[in-house]
C-alpha cells in the first residue's frame, strides 16, 4: 500500500494545487481555458507521440479489448441513462450523466499514473480505452443529449446529432498524436533532433500541467452551478464510476479470457484500473457547451475524484499492484 501512495498522493496533491490556485485566485479563473488548451493541443499530444512511437501497433488497437471496454461501458450507458430519468434529470443530463460514468480521466491523469504505477508496456491498453471513450462513447452520449432536444426530427435527427458528435471526436488531438506516433514507430522514423527536443520538453509537462489543470477546471466548474442537486442525483452515478465501472471491466475482461480470447492478465489488469479512474473533468466544459445541468455533472466529476483518491488506492492494492522502480 505504501508504495502505491508514494505513486498516487503526489498526482492527487498536484490536483489539489491546481484547485486551491483556482480558488484562492492566484490563478485568474480567465487563464484556465488557456491551461487547457495548452495541455489538449500541446503537451499531451506530445506524450502521447512518444507512447505511441514506441509502442506496437497491434497493441494500440487490440480489437479484443476494445470489444471488451466497449461493451462495458455500453452496457453502463444504457443503464445509467435509464436508472437516472426522472422529473429533474432529463434525457439531455442523463446522456451526461452516463457519460461521466463510463468516461474515465484517462489522458489527464490515466496515461501518466498508470505508467509510473505499471511501467511503459500499460500504454497499449490506455490508448485503447482512450480511443474507445473519445470516438464512441462520448459520441454516443452527445448524441444522446442534442437527439433528445431534436426528438420532432426523429431517426434523422438523431443520425445528424451522431454525425455532428463524431465530427467533434474527429477534432480531438490526441488520437492523431497517437496514430502519428505509431506510423513513426511502424517505419523506424525519427524526428529532427531540434523538433525531438521541443517535443520532449512539451511531454514533460504534460503530467504536472494537466492535473495541474483538473483541479482549476473543478473548481471553475463548481462556480458556475446554477442550481442546488439533490444527492440522490450525483453521488451514485459517482459510485457507479469508481466501484461498477472497474468491476464490470474485470468481469468481462475474465470472461472473455475463459471464452478463449488472447487477454493477458496484465491486460485485465490495466483495464479495470483505468475504469477505476475518476470522471474525465473536461465533460464539464462539454456539458456548458451544450446546455446541460452543468451542476450536477460538476458534482458528479468532483465526488469522483475526491473519493478516488482512496478508492483507485484501495483497488490497486486489492489487486496487487506493486509500482515499477
């Protein structure tokens, strides 16, 4: 357990920083959509080259486990999105809901964390949850979402509002920084030592800016809730995140194993911590975006990683994670 915590309390405190920096205004709430973008457009996609240049191909698009992530989380979908209608939680809130649910932290604070608690060989699973979160299940949900405020449009609303939802996944950096890497990696290129510097340099900061960068967007986001939500409409869909997300993964995952499919335990291993992961923080912004209950997704994002902190660590001990040196 202490060496997991010697892994995990400094990602967790970095957030804090970055909500503490937020609220007590040394970081003006006008400069966190820069982080962001600093982080989105700059520096993940950075790290995220260099993983994919040198990780194999086949392990970045393993088929079998992404019919493994994705049927899980299509699975949650359904029933958080079914379980989460009532009188104040529409269709829309429900479609973000679900996806807070299912959609982990993967590239803000997964990649990084993973990969100091297991070493580089967690990066091929990652890249395929990540991959499965940003172009369907995210595309899913934000079609769920503007579907339900066209309903009159019928089957060609919702085909349109699923159009202009992969459109958004497509706009994304990180999986082309991914894919760049990989063609890189395939053919044994390399980029000119000037450009291979820069590159290091914005992947090095990628870890500490972007959980840096959870904790403002958290804060940022707690201020502009608009309206009071009742427990009963948050905190389970955050239970749902950290405990039956991971869980269902791993069940599946060894299901799958049992049926025969080439799934390694490390494998299970990564899946079920990266579903174990708090909710992304940036569906908040999403949420503003497009009209949601923005209070409550916020509520949801913040309960799950306040809690994670101790619930990530307690299932990586459960599961005998012992970190890399």
């Amino acid at each position: 357990m202490q060496a997991i915590l010697a892994v995990t309390i400094p990602f967790f405190a970095l957030v804090l920083c970055g909500y503490v920096a937020a609220h007590r205004h040394v970081l003006p709430e006008s400069a966190i959509p820069g982080l962001n973008a600093f982080v989105l457009y700059f520096a993940l996609p950075c790290m995220l080259f260099r993983f994919g240049a040198s990780t194999p191909i086949v392990e970045l698009l393993n088929p079998v486990l992404m019919a493994v992530y994705l049927a899980a989380a299509l699975l949650l979908v359904a029933v958080v999105v079914t379980w989460s209608l009532n009188e104040r939680v529409g269709l829309k809130d429900a479609a973000f809901g679900a996806l807070v649910a299912v959609f982990p932290n993967t590239g803000f604070m997964g990649v990084p964390m993973l990969v100091a608690l297991l070493g580089p060989g967690a990066v091929g699973p990652l890249v395929v949850t990540l991959l499965v979160d940003l172009f369907v299940v995210s595309s899913l949900c934000i079609a769920l979402a503007q579907a339900s405020q066209a309903g009159a449009a019928g089957a060609g609303g919702a085909r349109a509002a699923a159009v202009r939802a992969l459109r958004g996944a497509l706009s994304n950096p990180l999986p082309w920084s991914i894919a760049l890497g990989a063609v890189f990696g395939t053919f044994g290129l390399a980029l000119p030592a000037p450009a291979q510097a820069v590159v290091d340099l914005l992947a090095g900061a990628a870890t500490p800016v972007a959980l840096f960068t959870i904790g403002a967007v958290l804060h940022r986001a707690g201020q502009h809730v608009s309206r009071r939500t009742p427990a009963v409409d948050f905190v389970p869909v955050a239970l749902v995140k950290l405990f039956v997300h991971p869980l269902l993964v791993a069940l599946l995952a060894l299901g799958a194993r049992q049926l025969g499919a080439p799934v390694t335990g490390f494998q299970i291993l990564v899946l079920t911590l990266a579903a174990a992961l708090p909710s992304a923080s940036n569906v908040s912004l999403l949420a503003e975006r497009f009209g949601a209950d923005n209070g409550r997704i916020a509520r949801i994002i913040m309960t799950s990683t306040v809690l994670a902190f101790g619930s990530f660590t307690l299932v990586a001990w459960t599961l005998g994670v012992n970190p890399v040196r």
